[in-house]
C-alpha cells in the first residue's frame, strides 16, 4: 500500500441490514479511481466468508479482520496503514473511531444512507433521495463538508451507457432480483406469488453471490406453474437482464436506483425499514411502483399491479421520470470529493 491509496472499510454478507450493496458501491468507485487516477485500493473487511469471497471475486485486494473484532481494534488496523485516505461505507458507520483516525493523521470520508446523526468525519456523502435521511448535526468545532442528493447517488457509469430506449406493447417477461443475498426471503415469496399469473411468459429470477437457499428455491420454482420459470445464479451481466425484462420486482436498495437510472419500469418490495423511504421517494418521482414490505396481501397486491403495468404508456411515463432523476455524474464527483481528500 502506498500513502496515497485509498482504503474502503467495508462489509458484506448474508446478514440482514447488510448485503451486498456497500461493497458493490465500493468497487465502482475503486475502479473509477483507478482508471482516473491511477490509485490503488485496498477493501477491509469483517472475515464473512461470502463477502470476502465475492470482493475477491471482483479482483479487489482485501485485507480482513475478525468478524467481531471490537472498535479499537479496527481503528489500530485503519491507523497503522501508510494510507491516507478512509472511506467508510458500513450501515453503522457511527460505530467506527472515527476520531482516534483522524488524530493519527488520516482523512475520513463516510459513505452514508441514513443520516440523522453526527459523524466526526472530514467529509461525508449521502445519496439518498429522501431527504429525511440526509440530516446531519455538524460535530462540535469541526468544520465538515457535507454532498447529499442525487447528484451524489453512485451508481454504474453502465447503467448510463445501456439504458432503456423503449417498452414492450405488453408485459411478458419479469425479472426478480432482491441483492447479494436476501436474507430476507423475498424471492422465493415473489415466485409463488407469480406461480400461476397465466399472463406473463416468463419469469427470470436472480440469486446473487451470497444468497444460501439455492436447493429451496430449486424446488420452489420446479413447483411454479403458469409462467416458465428461469433461475440464474451470481450472473456477470446483470444489466442484460435488466434489458431483457418488461419489468423488474426488486427491493429498496441499491437496485433500486440503477433501475431508475436505465429507466426500467420496476415494482419495489422493501426488504428492511430504511428501504421504504427509498421505495416511497422513487415512487413519488414516477420512476416505479412501491409494493411496500412483503405482508399478507403482498401477493394480490402484486398481480394487480403488474396488470396495471400492462398499460403501455404508464410504463414510458415511468421510464422518462426514472431517466430525468439521474444525470450519470455522481460517480465522477464522488471521486473528484476523494481526489480532494489527498
């Protein structure tokens, strides 16, 4: 590692609040700074076999610590790197020692979704559309800078590159994906709620690198009838199967932004409480549907709004709106944020 690297203190796993969308968020920005740049990254990770092994998966170098190692064991592992440069991107950043790190001389940037609290960090960014998530209290004598907002939303300079230009006369095909790993259980909720939906042909149903029921949802979908029903695992092109589907059933993460952003028409179903705002906020703005969390009238509720999707012009609308939110520059001003931490 060299000083003017850059460290992302990161996790991922089949945990539930954790997934896989902080690394993924990680890697397009380590690539970004890398192809810029020139700047070398290094992932720390908590040792969660399937986060580490999906990280490794994507060529990144990672170094991993216990996975219950204590703060102050985390702040000697970040603080005793050459490096200059943090990045945190953890659901509860607030945990990190933030200041015992900038006291041993490195620059702190948070990568935040949630908001509503104070962070000791130099900088911190919060993509989040919902405004109620993106309240800070500044620390005390310290003079923070602060990007929130879309334009600060990091998503995939391909999802850009290969948006939607059109949609089908009539909703066919459905593609189901809810992350790295969804331990939640919302897929396998999702086949049997379209089990028997004689409209639609097909259904394509997604599980990522650390999804861990892939023989019960073997059965599950060998059990499915209507549709014919196609299950694909950790697939490399996932834009692809974004393109291919007249609509995407997702959950309230990042997915759901990189929906907006091609403009695919998608039905949200939130898989934990900080999704809903998101689910709620891309709703208002016309870009998908918010099925809300997965309830005992979710099934119903989701036939009846993939017949209204039927409607061809409702899904252009959705479309345009999901089109305008976006303008595929928060990646790059991102990393002009970290070129300016050095």
């Amino acid at each position: 590692m060299r000083e003017d690297d850059v460290i992302f203190r990161v996790d991922a796993g089949a945990t539930r609040g954790l997934s896989f969308g902080h690394l993924f968020r990680c890697h397009e920005i380590s690539e970004t700074l890398k192809t810029q740049n020139g700047v070398g990254s290094t992932f720390m990770m908590r040792d969660f076999a399937e986060g580490v092994r999906a990280a490794r998966g994507l060529g990144v170098n990672v170094m991993t610590m216990p996975p219950d190692a204590q703060p102050a064991m985390e702040a000697e592992l970040l603080a005793g790197t050459p490096v200059r440069r943090i990045i945190c991107d953890l659901p509860n950043a607030e945990t990190v020692d933030i200041d015992s790190l900038r006291q041993a001389g490195k620059k702190v940037l948070v990568l935040d979704d949630f908001g509503n609290k104070t962070l000791s960090a130099d900088f911190v960014i919060n993509g989040n559309l919902a405004k109620q998530h993106c309240q800070y209290e500044q620390p005390d004598g310290h003079c923070q800078k602060l990007y929130c907002g879309a334009d600060y939303c990091v998503i995939g300079q391909r999802f850009f590159d290969r948006r939607s230009q059109w949609v089908s006369p009539a909703v066919d095909k459905v593609l189901i994906t809810f992350g790295g790993s969804d331990p939640t259980g919302i897929t396998e909720k999702t086949v049997r709620a379209l089990s028997g939906v004689s409209s639609l042909k097909t259904v394509t149903v997604l599980a990522g690198p650390g999804y861990q029921h892939n023989d019960r949802l073997h059965h599950v979908i060998k059990a499915a009838s209507g549709p014919k029903f196609y299950l694909k695992e950790n697939v490399p092109d996932i834009v692809s199967e974004f393109l291919e589907a007249d609509v995407v059933i997702a959950a309230g993460g990042r997915t759901a932004y990189e929906l907006a952003a091609m403009g695919k028409p998608a039905i949200l179903i939130p898989s934990i409480d900080h999704e809903v705002s998101t689910a709620v906020a891309l709703e208002e703005l016309g870009a998908s549907v918010n099925l809300g969390p997965w309830g005992r009238s979710s099934a119903i509720r989701l036939s009846q709004v993939l017949r209204e999707l039927n409607e061809k012009a409702r899904r252009e609308r959705m479309l345009k709106c999901g089109r305008a939110i976006f303008d595929g520059k928060a990646l790059n001003r991102v990393c002009a944020v970290i070129d300016g931490m050095a």
